[in-house]
C-alpha cells in the first residue's frame, strides 16, 4: 500500500512540476528532483487521470486482501 501512495504522490509532484517549471513547489528530496527531471516530461492532463485512476484501484484491491503480485502483473501490462 506504501508503494501505491508513493507512486500517486510522485505523479502528482511531477504533475505540478511539468507545468510550473518551479521545482520549490514540488514537495520532493533531492534525489526525487533529480528523478522527476526526467520523468515530469512524460506526466501530463492527456494521461494522468488514467494513471491516478489505476492507482487508486489498485490500492482498494490491495485493501481488500487481492494477491499484489496478480495486482500488480495487471497493472504492470495496462495501456
């Protein structure tokens, strides 16, 4: 579930990030910037309400006892 919630919140940093280009408003360590640097470009409004949305199911399937590594194979092979 830890995995899951970093991943939404690094999504949602790189989102602000790619279209502010003011890295103080992103809440990132350094090491995160150095990561989002390459990764922001990718994360824009064409395609970030359906990586949320299969995060988001993810983390209520894993709160409801599904097996992750079934979980994550599935989410693993989304388009």
């Amino acid at each position: 579930k830890q995995f899951l919630r970093y991943c939404l919140h690094q999504i949602r940093q790189n989102l602000i990030l790619n279209y502010s280009n003011d890295s103080s408003l992103a809440q990132l360590t350094e090491r995160e910037k150095v990561f989002s640097s390459k990764f922001s470009p990718f994360i824009n409004h064409l395609n970030v309400e359906d990586l949320m949305l299969e995060l988001e199911k993810a983390y209520t399937c894993v709160n409801q006892n599904v097996n992750p590594k079934i979980l994550f194979m599935d989410l693993s092979i989304k388009k």
